[in-house]
C-alpha cells in the first residue's frame, strides 16, 4: 500500500541470504542422535550463569540444564551432523503476540568469554536483548559468518577486533533506540571483513571516521549496506580520486541521519554502477538533485522522501531504464509539475512503476500521465496544483493508488472507469464540485475512496455502490452529499473505516450499519441524525477503535456493553440527547467526551479498570450526581478533565494530585465544596484551573503559584475563599487569565502584578491555547497496524465581558484579563498594574479600594474593557484615561470622583449612568462643570442662541486668525527649514500626524456640539 514497497526488495535480500547460510550448515537443532561435546556444554552453562532473565517461563532458556546431558536438544542450539560442535546459538526471544503487538522477555548481563570454548560457532544471534557492550573476544570467533547483535543496549565502542572475522557474511548491530549510540573513529576494520556482503548499523557516531564512504566504495564483496540514525564525517572528495566505484554494492540505505553533509550528496551518486536501490530518506539534505543519476544505470528504487530538497527532477532521471519507484515526497521541489514530468519521460516512461511527489510545492494543472504505461501509484496529493481534473491517464489498466488529494482542483469529478483496476483513491481536500459520478460504483477493485472536504453535492444511491464489493475505506465527510438508500439495502461491501462527517445520513439512523461488523472507525457526527438509537447498534466489532456520533439528536441509553474491547481509542457521543447511567465500557477508551446531554447517575464507572488509559475526559453539561471518585490514581495519563455542569457533591478528591499529566481540570458549577486540595501541586503541567461557581472554602493556597508554573487561566470566582490574594500568584509568568471575583477575598491588590509577563504583551489575533492528548488509530488498511497519535484541544472559557457571560473558544490565546470583582480588597490601585500593556479587561469593581485612579491608566492602552465601580475612589479622572482608544466598556460608577471628565471622543461617548454617583464630578456626559455655563446672547431676529462657553464665542475668530497666521508665517519658515534641515523634514511629518489627530478629534467635538445646539434650538 501507500509508502510499503520500497523495501521489499531489501527485506527479500535478507531472508534468501539467511536461507543461503542456514543451509550450508548441516546443522541440527534438537537432534537426540548427537550428543554434544562435554567441554562445549560446560561452556553454554557457564554462558547462562552471566545471565540475567533467563528463569522467566517465556523464555527459551528454561531448557538449558545440568540434568540435561544433551546441549543439542537445547532451544536455540545447534549442532553439526557430523562432529557434533556447536555451530548455531541462536538466543533471540520467543515473541508471543497479543492485540497491542508483541511482547517478550529480553536476557541481559554479560557475554562471556566461555563463548571461545565454541571453536566452531558460525552462526551467533543474540538480537532483541538488553546486552550493552560488544565484547572484543568475539573477534576471535574466526568460524563466524553470521553475527546479529541488533537490538539491545549497546554502547561505546565497535571493538576493532571484529575486523579479525574475515569469514564473516552477515553483520547487524542496529537498534531501534535513538537514544543509544555506538562509536568508531575509524572504518579500517571493516575493510578486512573481506566476505561480508550484507551491512547494518544505526544510532552509531562515525563523525571522527573520515574514511567510511572510502572503505564503503572500496569493499570488495559488500552488497546490502543499511545505516540508519548515524552521524557521519564530512568527505573530502579528493580522497575518493583513487578508487573506482564499487562493483558490489546493490542496496545502500543511508537514513535519519542529521550530519550527513550536503557535498556528500553527489558522491553518494557515483558509489556503484551496480546499485539497485538507494535510499536516502530523512537526512536533511537541502540541495538541487544532482543531474548525475547517468553513472547508477541499473537503479531500479529510489527514495530521498523528508528532505529539503529544492528545484526540480533532473533529467538524468528519465534515463534510468530499469527504474521502478521514485519517491521524492515531502521536500521543497517547486516549479510546474507538467516540467517534472516531462524531464521523466525518458525510458523511464516504460519501467517506472511508483512515483510519489506528494508534499511538495509543483504548482500548475495536472500533466498527462500515458506515456508511463506501467504506473501503478501516482501520488501528488499536498502540492499546489489547480485546474480540472480531466483524463490524464488514459486506459490506465494497471494504476493502483491515485492521490490528488490536499491541492487546489476544481470542477466536476471525471469518469473514472478506464482506471479499472484503482484500488485507492485520494481526492480530499480539494474545490471539486458537482455530482459524484455514479460511474464510480463500477470500480471493482476499489478498495479506498476518500472524496472528503470537497463541495461535492448529490444523492448518494445504491447505484453509487453497489458493485464496490471489495471497499473497506470510505470518507465522504465535509461535501454536502444526503442518502437515499431503502431500509433494507445491504451494502455489498464489509469496511473498515467508516467518515461520514457533516452529510445528512438522518433523520432516521443509517439502517444499513446494521450489517457492518468489522468497522473500527466510525464517524457520523453532525449528520442531521433525529432518531432513537438502535439496540442493534450496540453489537459494536471488538476491533473498535474510533467512534465519533457527536452533533446529533441521538437519543436512548447506552447499554453495558462486555468489557470486549481492547484497545478502543475515542469514542464521542457529545451534543446528543443520551440518557440514563454511563456504562463501564466507556472507561476502556482513551479519548471519551460524553458533553452536552443527560446522562445521570455517579461517576463510578471510573474506578472499574485497574489501570486507565484515558488521556482526555469530559463529562460536562449532563445531570450525574454524587461525589467526585477518589480513584484517579489509575488514570496516569490523563491530560483533560471535565466534569462542569453537572449536580454532583462533595469535595475535590485528594487522588486527582497523582494525575501528573494534567493540563486542563475543569470543576466549574458542581456544588463542590471543602478546600484545594494541597495534592493538586503536584500537577504541575496544569494549564487551565477552572473550579468556579462552586462552595470551596480557605485561602487561595500559596503553592498554586508557587507550584503549577505553567498556567494560563486560574479561574476561581464565586467559591467562599477568604484571606489575602498570595503574592506567589505573581510567579505566574504564563498567566493570561486571573479571575478571583464574587469572594471573600480581602486585603490589598498585590503590587508585584507586574511579574505577570504574559499580561505585559498583546496576544496574536489567532492565538490558542491548546492542550495535547494522545489517542491510537489504525492508519494502514494492509497492515492494520497500530499508531499512536497527538490531539489538540483549543482551550475555551467563559468570562464576565461587557458585563454579559460569554464564552472565549479559538481566540481564548488572545484574552489578557484580570477580574477580582465582589471582594473585600481595600488600599489604592498598585502603579504597576499600568505595565500590563496587553490587559483587555480589567474589573475591580464592589471592592473598597481608596485613592485615586492611577495617573498612567492609560498607558494600558489594548483596554477593551474596564470597571472600576463601587469602590472609594477619589480625586480626578486621569486625563491619560482618554489616550484609551479601544475602550468599548467603562464603568466608574459609585465612587468619591470629583473634577471634570476629559475632554476626548472615546469618554464622551459613554453613558451618564458610567460616571453616576460622583457626586463631585461634571462635564460631558454629565452636568456641566460651573463656569461652563454660557451667556445669552441676542442675534438679529430678537430670539436667543446659548453659548456653549465662553471660550465659544470667539472661536470662529481665533480660529480664522490663526489659520491665517499660521499659513502665512509657517509655510515660508517651514517650508525653507524643510529644505535645508533633513532632521526638520522628519519632525515635520510627526507634526502633520498629530495635526491629523486634532483635527478628527476637534470635528467629532464640534459635531457633537452643533447636534447638542439644534436640539436646545428645538
């Protein structure tokens, strides 16, 4: 399937070769005519004592014993036919498998030296083991042709001894574990391994080895060479002039390595004439190809997939005649793919039977693809290609696996018919419209069809179907396709996976799942689903992994399923209306949201497995009742949990502090009462604490800013906490949201608020705040083969804005907001709080704070919202409050405030009722301030006009003057300065900005002004 053949040849390689040495032993395993050789069974015993692990039941080593005289009886021993020497020990451990993969019992300990005793040993495998070091006496094992230590612990040095086994064919010392790494300077003992032919190193540090490609091309016999995960030294290309390319090498795989140096690209390029397969994937490399593929005829694979590969495909390409799979995928290449294609269209055309390019940046239309008459998968899909998807193939009969998917094509879906025998096809996330030919069901051999995110509309019928019996991947999701299939239709076809995201299946429930029972992904949420579930539905495959129902109106009870599911992932059944207690299988999974319906009933269910794997846990907006379990120390993993909304009793649980992972806890509205538990500072990765509307009690605990360093949003309003706010609460450098309001809380504002860092910064317009959370999936419909994959959770909240309860979702990153509303603080307003530059919101209203407003409010100038009502402030409003431009909510209400309110567009444009109840406050909106009040003047008609001031009255002639005098004497002295001073020129243009200013703000006063006399006039 997609990304699998590339190494079948390689693998092939392995097992004739192995086949090839067992057979030239004349062995025997087990062979009760022999009896072995006294001294080598003393030494296979001796070699058992230096081991650790071997009195497990799993594992092979239980049959070596003293009571056991014949050694060739042992497992994983093996004799001649002939002299009866131990020729064959073979330690690898017996692999029993489950659902979750393989497990075994590794050996560990030391090798020892009683190994030399076996003068005839060829064949030595102690792979998947835990041994740590390459002992330097299996140097002198010169019998050995095979030797397999991959797998297990190893670390240091290669002992150059090994050099020593010139009869050796068959070398491994890879591991799988990045995290270990080998060593050697110097590649000169390979070179003396003059019959090895097959090569396999990884996580190994050859960057002091100057002369590895030199002993590489030089080998006389090599054949297969496999490094993976190994940093190498860069090359001087001169020291390959006297070598000629090898004659050997068939198979080179050079992968994840993070050192390789670009110049070491070309000279891979020019290794062996003979190479067949080269696979360079995942190093990095961030050049053109090389246009020199003319010196490797004979290659047949290639794969340079995760690099960064920029520019195009070379020519030389084309030339390869023998060329079957090309994989380039996930690089930089850019240009028109038409152009990629054409430089291939050499004699590649008739073998090149793989090409990937997908994840790349080829831009322009789709190019024709008949000439290459032997393509089975073509995969271009995350380009940058457009236009309609026409017949770009032809008669295609031999086109397995076409993906287009993730571009920009447009226009109606073609017929596909003359691709008979497509097994997979990729058409998400793309602008096709129109109908989904019905011709598509005549695809037998289809085995996937993802037409997902689209803007595809039609009626699905049985015609669409019905002759697709071999499909077991189909996601339709995202289009605005409907059903119209009978009640009783069974589908011809038995899948796998199952996305139907966002089509209309309902009212009724899709009748035709019934007969789908191996499925294990099923997503048909927001599916316009009205209808009583049925109890059919609940006979669930055992192989369930994925099952999303979310967005519906599904209602009925979920029954209590047998505990049959063994490595169940996510289920969804949110924003439906369930109903009755949750049953304990849920618990099985590890991604649950049961949110937005009416289940009631305790939490028990959550204390019935031994060891949880849940990772993420909502529960919120249902009807559950009772305590909150105290058995989270089960649940290790988790990373969300809410449980809002609910009726439920009690306290916070002490166990919940054992749940290290946890990032978002969310107990808001659920009748709690006691106090924080102290256990929760252990959870220390906590982001998001949201336990308000509840009855705690108690201090805020000191150590929730002491401890839990990483949050983002503490929200603990409308508990009972008494007590001073902490000042740890300042070591919240993260802290984006404080919302401590409708307490008891008392004491000063703590006047280190500006340690709030984030606070102190605007967030980005398309900021999150994101939780992670893992979950499994089946993702290869060959293998079925278990992943392990990240989620993310956007953070949301619901926040006192603009005095209505609203809720923060995506933007939730954006929000810089401090509430301590509804307490007892008393003292002054902290200066520092004027740092925190990024604050939106700010709300310390119906406290008893005393002094003035801080002078630099205004230096808080993203403010959106600020209420500082119902308090005893007093003395002026700062005239800088009117430098607050975004100001949309203001409410100073209630307070000793006294002077008049600042002249500016934003202050006028409130309400009286923000400024009522200063008794000693005036202007507008307000009465006016005395002295503001204007003289009656006669005009010529014999009526009265009111000035507004004084000042008013002669502001048509100053203003006039002014502007004549200033035109007069400022254009020529301005002017002339402006052409002789460059410093005069810059200043200028700051003037004429702020002139701007005062001017809009002067027009928006004096139309207020003008409206305000029509009305007297009135």
């Amino acid at each position: 399937m997609r990304g699998r053949g590339l190494h079948f040849h390689f693998h092939l390689w392995l097992a004739l070769l192995f086949a090839l040495i067992t057979a030239s032993f004349g062995i025997s395993v087990k062979n009760q005519s022999v009896r072995c050789i006294a001294a080598e069974r003393r030494a296979l015993l001796d070699f058992k004592k230096g081991l650790i692990g071997y009195d497990n039941s799993l594992n092979l080593l239980v049959s070596w014993t003293s009571k056991e005289e014949e050694c060739c009886k042992w497992e994983g021993v093996g004799c001649d036919n002939t002299t009866g020497h131990v020729v064959m020990l073979d330690l690898r451990p017996r692999i029993t498998y489950g659902i979750f993969g393989g497990s075994w019992t590794a050996i560990s300990g030391v090798i020892g030296t009683s190994l030399l005793e076996l003068k005839h040993l060829s064949h030595l495998d102690l792979s998947l083991n835990h041994f740590d070091q390459i002992p330097d006496f299996i140097g002198s094992l010169s019998d050995l042709t095979y030797l397999n230590l991959s797998s297990n612990a190893l670390t240091g040095f290669i002992p150059l001894q090994l050099g020593n086994l010139s009869r050796l064919v068959y070398l491994d010392l890879s591991t799988d574990d990045i995290n270990q790494s080998l060593i050697s300077d110097n590649l000169e003992w390979l070179s003396h391994l003059s019959s090895l032919q097959l090569l396999k190193i990884s996580c190994t540090n050859f960057t002091k080895a100057t002369n590895w490609l030199q002993v590489i091309q030089s080998h006389p016999s090599l054949s297969v060479i496999h490094f993976g995960y190994c940093d190498f030294a860069e090359v001087d290309p001169s020291s390959l002039v006297h070598f000629n390319s090898s004659n050997s090498l068939s198979v080179l795989h050079l992968i994840w390595s993070s050192s390789l140096h670009p110049s070491t690209f070309p000279l891979l390029l020019n290794i062996s004439r003979n190479l067949v397969e080269l696979d360079l994937q995942h190093n990095q490399l961030s050049s053109l190809i090389p246009d020199s593929f003319d010196n490797m005829p004979a290659l047949e694979r290639i794969n340079f997939e995760l690099n960064s590969l920029e520019g195009g495909i070379p020519k030389s390409l084309g030339n390869l005649c023998h060329l079957k799979e090309l994989n380039l995928r996930d690089n930089k290449l850019s240009g028109p793919l038409t152009f990629a294609v054409k430089n291939l269209s050499g004699c590649a055309n008739d073998s090149l039977e793989v090409l990937k390019l997908d994840f790349n940046h080829f831009n322009g239309s789709l190019p024709s693809f008949v000439p290459f008459s032997s393509l089975r998968e073509l995969d271009v899909g995350s380009n940058q290609l457009s236009g309609h998807f026409e017949d770009n193939f032809g008669d295609f009969s031999k086109l397995n696996v076409l993906n287009l998917d993730e571009n920009g094509f447009t226009g109606p879906l073609p017929d596909l018919l003359r691709l008979s025998s497509l097994r997979e096809l990729y058409l998400r996330g793309n602008r096709f419209e129109g109908l989904l030919p019905v011709n598509i069901g005549k695809l037998s051999q289809l085995v996937l069809l993802d037409v997902s995110d689209n803007s595809l509309h039609d009626v699905i019928s049985e015609a669409h179907l019905f002759n697709l019996t071999k499909l077991r991947y189909l996601s339709i999701s995202f289009n605005a396709l409907s059903f119209n299939l009978s009640s009783n239709w069974t589908p011809p076809f038995q899948l796998d996976f199952i996305e139907m995201s966002s089509c209309k299946l309902g009212p009724q429930f899709p009748s035709w799942l019934r007969n789908q029972t191996n499925f294990y992904h099923l997503d048909i949420s927001h599916s316009n689903i009205s209808d009583n579930i049925p109890y059919w539905f609940w006979n669930l495959p055992s192989r369930l992994m994925f099952l999303d129902l979310s967005f519906n109106q599904i209602s009925g009870r979920v029954p209590n399923l047998p505990l049959k599911f063994d490595r169940i992932s996510l289920i969804d059944l949110s924003s439906n209306l369930f109903h009755g207690p949750i049953p304990q299988f849920l618990s099985k999974s590890t991604t649950l949201d049961l949110s937005n319906n009416m289940f009631n009933g305790s939490l028990s269910f959550l204390c019935t497995n031994k060891d949880s794997g849940l990772s993420y846990l909502d529960l919120s907006n249902n009807l559950l009742s009772g305590g909150i379990p105290d058995c989270w120390i089960k649940s290790r993993r988790l990373t969300i949990i809410n449980l809002e909304n609910n009726n439920l009793s009690g306290v916070i649980p002490t166990s919940l502090g054992s749940v290290e992972t946890l990032q978002s806890l969310r107990l808001r509205n659920t009748s709690l009462h006691g106090e924080i538990p102290q256990s929760l500072k252990s959870c220390t990765k906590l982001k998001l604490l949201d336990l308000g509307e509840n009855k705690l009690t108690g201090i805020i605990p000191p150590w929730i800013g002491e401890r839990l360093e990483n949050l983002i949003v503490l929200r603990l309003r409308s508990n009972k906490f008494h007590g001073d706010i902490p000042s740890s609460l300042c070591h919240q450098q993260f802290l984006q949201v404080l919302d401590l309001s409708l307490n008891n809380i008392s004491g000063t504002i703590p006047s280190c608020l500006n340690n709030l860092t984030t606070m102190a910064h605007l967030g980005s317009s398309a900021a999150t705040i994101e939780f992670s959370y893992y979950y499994n999936d089946v993702y290869d419909i060959e293998d079925s083969t278990t992943a392990f994959f990240a989620g993310t959770l956007n953070g949301h909240l619901l926040v006192i804005w603009k005095g209505v309860e609203q809720e923060y979702g995506k933007t939730l990153g954006l929000l810089r907001a401090i509430d301590l509303s509804c307490n007892k603080l008393s003292g002054e307003i902290p200066r520092e709080i004027a740092s925190l530059h990024g604050l939106i919101t700010l709300n310390l209203s119906r406290n008893m704070l005393k002094g003035s407003i801080i002078k630099e409010i205004g230096q808080l100038k993203a403010l959106e919202s600020l209420d500082l009502s119902t308090n005893n402030l007093s003395g002026v409003i700062p005239e800088s409050m009117s430098d607050i431009s975004f100001l949309s909510v203001l409410d100073l209400s209630n307070n000793n405030l006294s002077g008049k309110i600042p002249l500016s567009t934003q202050l006028q444009s409130f309400n009286a009722t923000c400024f009522a109840g200063n008794s000693r406050l005036c202007g507008d909106p307000l009465n006016k301030c005395l002295g503001d009040e204007s003289p009656k003047l006669p005009n010529n008609g014999g009526t009265e006009i009111i000035a507004e001031s004084d000042e008013e009255l002669f502001e048509p002639l100053w203003f006039v003057t002014g502007t004549i005098a200033g035109f007069l004497v400022g254009f020529w002295g301005v002017f002339g300065s402006l052409l002789i001073s460059r410093s005069w020129r810059h200043k200028y243009f700051q003037l004429v900005n702020k002139l701007g200013d005062w001017i809009r703000f002067t027009m928006a006063l004096e139309t207020v002004k003008l409206q305000r006399r029509l009305r007297l006039k009135d």
